[in-house]
C-alpha cells in the first residue's frame, strides 16, 4: 500500500493528466471528471476546470433566465 504521502502525488498527477486532456483537447468531459476527482479527493481545482465550470453555470443561468416566465420563477427550475 503506497504511503499516504505518494498517494497525494499520484492523485495530483491523475488530476494532471485530466487537466491536459482538457486542455490540450477541449474535452469538456475531463474537465468534469478533474473536478470530480479533485472533490473526491479534497484537492485544489485547478483554475482552468473552474473556469469551464463557471462557463457552464453561467450558461444554465443564462438559459433559465431566457425561458422563464416572471409568475413561474419559484417552480421554473430546481438545481
């Protein structure tokens, strides 16, 4: 069983290796999956995971302001 310290390294490096895949290739799906790790893990986000997460959110936002109706807000979604 690897000590506690090479299994912090190796987790860093596994969200590494999805970060790059994310960037180098834009697969948003890595991103997701970095920072689900990195959650499951209780280690740092990187910024460029954030910034997609926060592009996704913004553009859920987005769209419920677009289609809802003012007397149907409270109902209209459920995050």
């Amino acid at each position: 069983m690897p000590a506690l310290f090479d299994l912090d390294k190796e987790r860093a490096a596994e969200l590494r290796r999805w970060q790059a895949v994310f960037q180098r290739d834009g697969n948003k799906a890595a991103a997701w999956r970095c920072y689900r790790l990195a959650r499951a893990w209780s280690l740092p986000i990187p910024e460029s995971v954030m910034a997609e997460l926060d592009r996704v959110a913004a553009a859920i936002g987005d769209e419920v302001e677009r289609t809802r109706k003012p007397d149907r807000l409270s109902n209209s979604v459920e995050l």
